[in-house]
C-alpha cells in the first residue's frame, strides 16, 4: 500500500488561493455597497436640492409631495430609485422646517 502524501507546496497554494478569493470577495461586496449608497445619495440630493429651490422661490408652501415638483417643473423626468429601478411614489412628503428639507422615504 502506498500512501499519497500532500505536499507542502500544495498547502500553501491551496491557503493561497484561499485568502486570495475571500479578499476579492469582500472588497467586491464593499465596493458594490458603497456605490449603491452613493446612488441613492444622488437620488435623495435631487429631489432635496429642487424641494428648496421650490420653497426658497416661494412656489412651495406647507407640505408638497413629489407631484408637486413635478408641476411645477422643478423635476423633468420621474425620480427613479437607482437601485430597484422603480418610481418613487408621486406623493412622497416633503417639507422644509428650520431652513432644512425633511423627506419622508
């Protein structure tokens, strides 16, 4: 009987490759995660950016909803969430408290 003995080359490619695949995993998933957030932060900086302008102007008052931007021709095109790709709901909240935009999402 001949036993098959594993090599100390083998190993330490095999650990190697190991660490290598679970590095490239992890940085990936980071960067995915952080691009993402980066989407949404654009989507959420739009549609703050033209709520403020619609209430500095004094187009806005009180509680607006999307919609209202919409008419108001703030906003060309509907507000997608680049993530999900879906429409943002035409009747989200928007209101401007101490000189701040408060979006309900």
């Amino acid at each position: 009987m001949v036993k098959k003995r594993i090599s100390n080359y083998l190993l330490f490619v095999t650990t190697l490759t190991l660490v290598a695949v679970l590095v490239i995993t992890k940085t990936v998933v980071v960067i995915h995660d952080r691009h993402d957030e980066k989407l949404l932060y654009a989507m959420h900086s739009k549609v703050e950016y033209y709520a403020k302008r619609c209430y500095l102007e004094e187009r806005c008052m009180g509680p607006v909803t999307l919609e209202t931007l919409y008419e108001n021709d703030y906003i060309k095109e509907e507000v997608v969430n680049p993530i999900t790709k879906e429409v943002v709901n035409h009747n989200l909240q928007i209101n401007y408290e101490n000189e701040k935009v408060v979006i309900n999402w």
